[in-house]
C-alpha cells in the first residue's frame, strides 16, 4: 500500500523519470489492507479493494512482481536478490514492508486453525472457518480484533473476544468510550472477557479450546490473534541498516543509505512507528516529492485518529485524552441514544477527541486539532459540534429552559416535553422534584435532565420553589448519592463507566470526591461482580494500615470484643521488639497499636502478627472497627448477661465488608453502661430481660447518643438485628454518612419498620449481608504478606549512585 | 547540544511502566531524597520530591486525579506538572525530569541526585 501511494504521487510529479519494479511478497497486486475487515464481513468483495489492478501497472510500466519477496540487499553494489535468485540493480530503493502480526508465545500457537488478521490469506481462511460454524476465539480487544470479532459474528460463528485489559481499545479510547463500545459489541451476540489472560491453546492436531490463566476453557474452531503489529525490519536489519523498533528514518524518509528509504508501517520515525493509514500517505507525499526532484516539504510526524470499522458503530477518537482541569475536558453525553463525546483541551487548544455514538463532528474536532486552532471563543459551544457555531451566547439555564418551546423534549429517556412538565406544575401544584418525577416521569431514570427540570420549576413557580436541600453528589452529577444509588441497582450498572455513562455524567471519569463513592456503591451492590478499584480509595483502605503524620504506618491487629491472652500480647511484644516500632498504645476501642511501622516492613509485620493468630483489626477500613465491651456478667457482679461473649461474637460476624463509613459497635452488660454503648453507632445494653439496640450515636466531632430501636430477648436475635441494621445502613446511605446521619436522613420509624416489623425484610438483610461477607471472608493482612498487591509497599527502585569526586 | 548529549547520560531506568498502577504512583529512593513516579490515566508519568510542600506527606500515597495528586495527610491538592499547590494553599513540591521511552520510565539522575 505504502509503496503504490508512493508511485502514484511519483508518477503525478515525474512519470518517466525512473523504471520501476516491484516485488511483493503477496502473490497479487496492491489492495486497500485497511478495507480487510468489511471483506471479511462480507460487505466488499476483494475486487472492490483493489487499489492497482494490472492495468494500472501496464499503464505506467511498471514490472510487478508478485510472490517474489526481497531476500538480500548489496548496499555496496545497489542490487536486490529475490527468493528466485533474481539479482536486480537499483539507483534508489523504497523498503515498504509493512509490518507482522505478533503471535503470543503460548503453547499451541502454532495449530492449525489459529490464525492472524493481516492479509488476504488470512481473511480467506477466516471465511473457510466460518463457513464451517462453530466457536471463535478472538485474542486481542483492539481495533483489529474487534474488526475480526464483528466479521466472524457476521457470518454466524459463535464469537468470544479475549482482552488482556479492563477496557477495550484502551490505547485509543477512555474507560466511558471503552464501556459503550463494549455494550454495543455484545449487543451483536459477542462475549467479551477483559482483564483475560490466554494461558494456552489446547489441541491435538488442530485447535480446540483457548485456556486462560485463570482456569477458564473457551471451547475454539478458530483462534484469531490480533494482539498487535511489529515492524517487518527483517531485511533492512540484514543489510545493516539503523534499525530500532522499525527502520530508522529521517524527515525525508531516507535510512542510514543515502539510496535506500523506507515508508510505511516498517519505518521509525523521530521514535514513532504508526500503524494507520494516515501517516503513511504524508510520508509517501514526501518521498515521492523527494525522488521526483522536487522542493520537498519534510515529513514531520502524524497526528492520528482511529475510526472503527464495524457497521453500526460509530466510534472516532484523536490525541490524548489525560485529564485536565474541568474547564479543559468537555464531556456530553446522551444517555438514551448511547452518545458519548469529548473534546480536551490544552491552553485552548484541542489536544483530543473521543466521540462515540455520534461521530459527525470527528473530522472536524480533528481538523481543529491538527491545526492546533485557538477554540477560545467556541468554548462553551464546542461540544455541540460544528452546526452550533456562530449563535449567540450562551443563555443562563433558567431563561434557556423557559425559551424552549412546549413541545421541546425535556427527558430523553421518558420522552417528557416542556409543556407536559409546566403543566403538570401548574395544575396539580407541584413543588418539588420529586413531585415532578412521580407526576410526570421527568427526570426520573437517567436523571440527566434534573437541572432542566430544575429550571423549569424555578421559572414556572418563581420564589415559591425553593430547592429542598437537594444535594447533588459532586460537581460531577445532579443526582444525590441516593438517587445514584437507587439507579445503580434499578438499571444494573456495574462498573463506574456505566454509572458515568448511563447517569449522564459531566466529567469524563469522575472526580476525586465521586470515585471513592461509587466504588463502594458498586462493591455494595455487586459484591462478586464488580472490581474493586484501589486507585479509588484512599491510601489507609488500599494498603490496610493507617497513614501517620511522618508518612509511616500504624498497625492495629483485631482483639475481638476487646479480649487479648499472653500468647496474643507476647507476639505482639516481639513485633514491636523486631521492626524496632517506636510507639505501642492502647486504643479507645480496647485494642493495640503499633505505630511507626515503615510502609516496606508492612507485610512482613503482618506475617508475623499473623503467624500468631493475629489479623488485621480494619482500623483503616470504612467498615466494622471495634465492639467495644465491658466485663459482664462473667465478672461484674452488675452484669446482666455475658456482654463480653456477645461482642467477640459481633465482631468476628460482622467484620470485613466495606461500608459507607467506618462503624463502631459497644456492648454493655448492664445500664451503667460502663462499654458507652450509647454513643456508637450500633449500642447493645444489657438488661435483665435481654438487650435493647440502640442506634445512631457519635462521640467525635459530634457528640450524640443514640436513639432506641427495640428490646430483643435473645442473644442469637440481637446479632442478627445487629446484621440487619447494618445491611441496611450499608444499602442506604450515602457514602461518608456515619450511622447517625443517616438515621437523621431516614428517620428512626422507617429503619424500625425495615427491622422490626418486616421479619422477612430483616432476614433477607441479614442474607444479603451474609452473600457480601463472602467476598471479603479473606484477611487482607494474610493476603498481602503472602504477596498481594505488593507494589503498594516497595519502592519501584532504589538508586544508590556513587558520586563523582567533583560533586562532593 | 553538548548538554544534551551529557545529559542523556544520565537518564537511568528505573522500571516499567506496568509497574505503575494507572492512576497511581510508585516510590523511587535515591541517596539525596524520595522521588515519587506519577502515572496518569492516559499513561503520562510525572516526577515530584515524594513531600507535600504543606506537611512533608508522601505525596506517592495521594489520589491520583487528572494531572494532580491529593496529599494524603491533609488533602492539599498538587499538580504534577510543577508541583505547585492548587487554590489557595501556597508551596511547591520540587520536580524532576522524567521520560516514558518503549514503555520503560527513565529518571534524569543528574537532577534528582544533585543537591
């Protein structure tokens, strides 16, 4: 391709200056690679991509030789020899030989019925496969594997994609582009599995199954490996010329002989090896210019863009798309067309573009970008696209909603007009959010439009509406973190680009203050399906220790209800002993700490705590920390029941999965309350005739004691209403709420209805609670010393540099 | 060009980029103090003196969002590009001059080891 575009623009400049020969390793002449895919999809026959047929060559007399590769090149001489012993003269050579699939070296690659995706050839025996039916394996969730994926489905193989990444196309597109485009490649029957590494491939004299690494078997016809491309430098390396990842060039396309040049996928250019088509045709402009004799315009470098070629989906992405300031990364999105779109910016200059769903403006973001055009002016209207340009400016949301005509669709996803919402206002008095969504269905999915709804009730009730301390998540959002929540589960989103996406939300990947959230709305909602995301915590929950003013760490191991033995203090004594702790003190909550750890002696501290029984006491954790206790009736001579028991039983029942904030339990064995249960979050008091649960308490920045929720008789009841308020409070609300703020939110009667009075309701909590304790049973301590996530606590490298004598 | 030429002498590798959480960071020590490695969500590494100009926090244990790091200990909010504190907290983090080449991350070590 790269070498006919250059002949073309060759013989546009000069026609007769040279005497041209071609040989090709392909056994036919120059077609269009990049029209591969709609070949395979059945969409184009192999004529409609023809670039030259034969007449073209005739025509220009050129001497094409197919299936007749290059195999040596004599620098000293100028001449070629052909894997047919041809030996062929030059004045000036032109290397275009592309690049070569990359085969991953697992056992069984080299099966029959495991195939790449790069030429004719392989296209052929994809249909050949196809034709047959069965199941495809694709490796590899990048454009090609997708392209390949979409053509295999076309012709009804059943057709798994296998991605070593959490996202699709992760090197062209964001997580919220990723997430769309997965749903739309499934919608066509795909599986997709990221984050799937291929272990082998099974088979004993053609392929069967694809295995991964994590024990799966993916039953396979045919085994497509689209994984990525390497420079074809093979030749070039063999004649000694500069090669690194490619063929090394300059600006005018020239290798390290001034007589051989190099364009195309082959070439390194300024450290860059393109793999698109764009960049290839600049630089045959250039080298063309170059051996005609021209003026020639040095080739400087591309700016890519990517478009997937499947049919029906529109994708376009550009540049880079890093994070800036939010004034720097505009973001639209349509939640119920499937739109996404988003343009960064750089001192008002358009860095990137990702567009998906709608890519009519792609070209021209692309246009912008390439010409790094100052947008400062289109700012606020830039997302629109180019249609939107040259308007006024823009309108404050109040008066740009109250402009709107009636029939203007307010909410997309229920299809509500302005009118129909205005006056439903004003004819059944509505005040309120809520009203407007009961009444009339706006704003009550997505949410996106609930600004619009907003205004409309400002504008339409005036002074008389008044916000009702509605407070949207963050800066990213409309919604409340409970309106997020209730639509996490109502709509089945389970990963934060869903959430992102199908919310509507402002930013490309939410904010510092949303991430953390959403990530334990998702963990408490999907506890086995969605992944934890540690870069969305912070630093205390993702390494299990708590963070102290000079950067080391504190250590807190569990004593369950407070209770220690000799064995526990003696292991402990030979930590602190070992690692040289500086300080070891008593908690508020009947426990140890040991602080001062280093970060890198964190796993080793563990393992030895852990050796003794010891594990982690979450002293960190938005999650279960203490059940503080007193005595009891083991001992006291007040107590009324065993308090002491009941707690360690609390703590080693309830410990372990993640909550809105951190908890805090107390159990008193009699009503002096000598535990201070009635400042926790959830306080038991003993009486005579079993315990009283209390709710609600804080003894921190807010001192409050607790309200009481009911009277049980039993200690087996007690536990499980323990488990079922906490569900419920996890279920609930809104993250960084402690207990007793959402007691305020909630009111006391509904949780004692939730509790109380629906008995079933209670144990399908408990349940819930008990399915939720199961993804995280594991000590995290345990995991960690047995080498778990270890680059939290090494350092990527240590450098010891012996100084120069100078710089002493 | 004979400065860079000298310079580049000094570009040591300090490990891939994999090893890197997205979105994170990593620590590297060097004798005259901690460098905390900074990789962004589309891959960009930045390199800052691992101390919030603020408290001295280890800024390698902030959250990682855009091109900025929020200190762990109190939350003041570093760019990764300068160093620089954001809004209205006034400091600045010293930064160092670092470079992705093929994937691998390669610290300028006659900056980050000279006084």
């Amino acid at each position: 391709m790269a070498a006919g575009r250059v002949l073309e623009e060759l013989f546009a400049r000069a026609p007769d200056r040279y005497e041209v020969t071609i040989f090709g390793a392909e056994p036919r002449v120059n077609y269009d690679r990049i029209m591969l895919s709609p070949v395979l999809a059945g969409e184009k026959a192999f004529e409609d991509i023809i670039v030259h047929d034969d007449a073209w060559y005739a025509k220009h007399n050129v001497t094409l030789r197919k299936g007749e590769p290059v195999l040596a090149i004599d620098r000293a001489k100028r001449m070629v020899r052909t894997q047919a012993d041809a030996i062929h003269p030059y004045d000036e050579l032109i290397l275009a030989t592309g690049s070569k699939p990359i085969l991953i070296p697992v056992p069984g690659a080299e099966l029959p019925g495991v195939v790449t995706f790069r030429d004719l050839d392989d296209v052929d025996a994809m249909l050949a496969a196809a034709a047959r039916g069965g199941n495809a394996v694709v490796i590899g969730g990048g454009l090609l594997g997708l392209e390949a994926a979409a053509g295999l489905a076309t012709k009804g193989m059943k057709t798994t994609v296998v991605h070593l990444m959490p996202t699709l196309m992760e090197r062209q597109l964001d997580p919220s582009a990723a997430y769309l485009l997965q749903r739309a490649i499934e919608k066509r029957g795909i599986e997709i599995l990221t984050s799937a590494n291929t272990q082998a491939i099974i088979g004993n004299d053609k392929v069967e199954a694809v295995r991964l690494d994590d024990g799966r078997l993916l039953p396979a016809d045919l085994v497509v490996m689209a994984v990525g491309i390497r420079p074809n430098t093979a030749l070039a390396k063999d004649a000694g010329l500069e090669v690194k990842r490619g063929v090394v060039v300059d600006d005018l396309m020239r290798t390290s002989d001034d007589h051989i040049h190099a364009v195309g996928e082959c070439v390194e250019h300024r450290g860059q090896c393109y793999g698109l088509v764009a960049p290839l045709y600049e630089m045959a402009k250039t080298l063309a210019a170059k051996l005609a004799g021209d003026d020639v315009a040095p080739y400087t470098g591309s700016v890519t863009s990517t478009k997937l070629k499947v049919t029906g989906v529109d994708l376009f992405s550009a540049g880079d798309f890093s994070e800036g300031d939010a004034k720097d990364d505009i973001v639209l999105r349509d939640p119920s067309r499937g739109v996404y779109k988003r343009v960064v910016l750089r001192d008002n200059r358009i860095v990137g573009a990702v567009l998906f769903g709608d890519t009519a403006d792609g070209a021209w973001y692309f246009d912008l970008l390439k010409k790094a055009a100052d947008i400062g002016k289109m700012h606020d209207t830039l997302i629109f696209g180019q249609a939107y340009q040259g308007g006024g400016a823009p309108l404050d949301p109040v008066a740009m909603v109250a402009s709107l005509s009636d029939d203007a669709e307010i909410c997309g996803c229920n299809g509500v007009c302005k009118g129909v919402i205005t006056q439903a206002i004003t004819a059944r008095g509505l005040t309120s959010l809520d009203d407007v969504r009961a009444g009339t269905k706006a704003s009550a999915s997505c949410g996106q439009c609930t600004s619009k709804v907003e205004a409309l009730l400002v504008s339409t009730l005036g002074g008389a509406y008044a916000a009702a301390g509605r407070k949207p998540m963050c800066k990213c959002t409309d919604l409340t973190h409970e309106e997020v929540r209730e639509r996490i589960l109502s709509k089945e989103l389970k990963s934060q680009a869903a959430v992102w996406q199908e919310l509507g939300w402002k930013t490309s990947c939410g904010c510092p203050s949303c991430r953390p959230a959403l990530n334990y709305y998702l963990l408490c909602a999907w506890p086995f399906e969605y992944r934890d995301d540690a870069q969305s915590r912070f630093v205390n929950e993702r390494v299990h220790a708590n963070i102290q003013k000079d950067g080391t760490f504190s250590v807190v191991p569990r004593m369950w209800g407070g209770l220690t033995t000799p064995d526990e203090l003696r292991a402990i004594a030979d930590v602190a002993d070992k690692f040289k702790i500086p300080t070891v003190k008593v908690t508020g909550g009947q426990r140890i700490d040991l602080l001062g750890v280093r970060k890198e002696d964190l796993p080793a501290v563990w393992a030895q705590l852990n050796a003794a029984g010891l594990v982690s006491g979450q002293a960190y954790a938005k999650g279960l920390r203490t059940v503080k206790t007193c005595v009891g009736s083991e001992w006291c001579r007040f107590g009324t029941q065993d308090s002491t028991g009941l707690g360690v039983k609390l703590e080693r029942y309830l410990c372990g999965s993640w909550t809105p904030h951190k908890v805090k339990l107390a159990v008193s064995g009699c009503p002096r309350n000598c535990a201070e249960a009635t400042v926790k979050d959830i306080g038991i008091v003993c009486v005579e005739s079993g315990y009283d649960i209390h709710i609600g308490g804080a003894a921190g920045l807010h001192v409050k004691a607790t309200e009481l929720l009911c009277h049980v008789a039993t200690e087996d009841e007690a536990i499980e209403y323990c488990a079922a308020v906490l569900q419920l409070y996890r279920e609930q609300a809104g993250y960084l709420d402690r207990v007793y703020k959402w007691l305020e939110k909630t009111g006391l009667e509904k949780i004692r209805a939730a509790i109380v009075d629906d008995h079933e309701g209670r144990r399908a909590l408990v349940a819930r609670f008990e399915t939720s304790q199961r993804a995280v049973r594991k000590d995290p301590w345990a995991e960690r010393a047995a080498g778990r996530e270890l680059h939290e606590f090494m350092p990527l490298a240590s450098l010891n540099i012996i100084m120069p004598e100078a710089a002493e | 060009m004979n400065s860079m030429l000298t310079q580049h002498d000094f570009w040591f590798d300090v490990g891939s980029l994999q090893e890197i959480p997205v979105r994170g960071s990593r620590r590297v020590k060097t004798p005259r103090r901690e460098i905390a490695i900074f990789r962004t969500a589309s891959d960009e590494v930045f390199a800052l003196e691992n101390r919030c100009p603020h408290k001295g926090g280890p800024l390698s244990d902030g959250i990682v969002h855009g091109r900025k790091v929020a200190c762990p200990l109190h939350n003041w909010i570093i760019n990764l590009e300068d160093g620089e504190a954001t809004g209205a907290d006034k400091g600045c983090a010293r930064s160092f001059p670092v470079k992705l080449e093929n994937g691998r991350v390669y610290l300028d070590m006659s900056v980050a080891a000279a006084p």
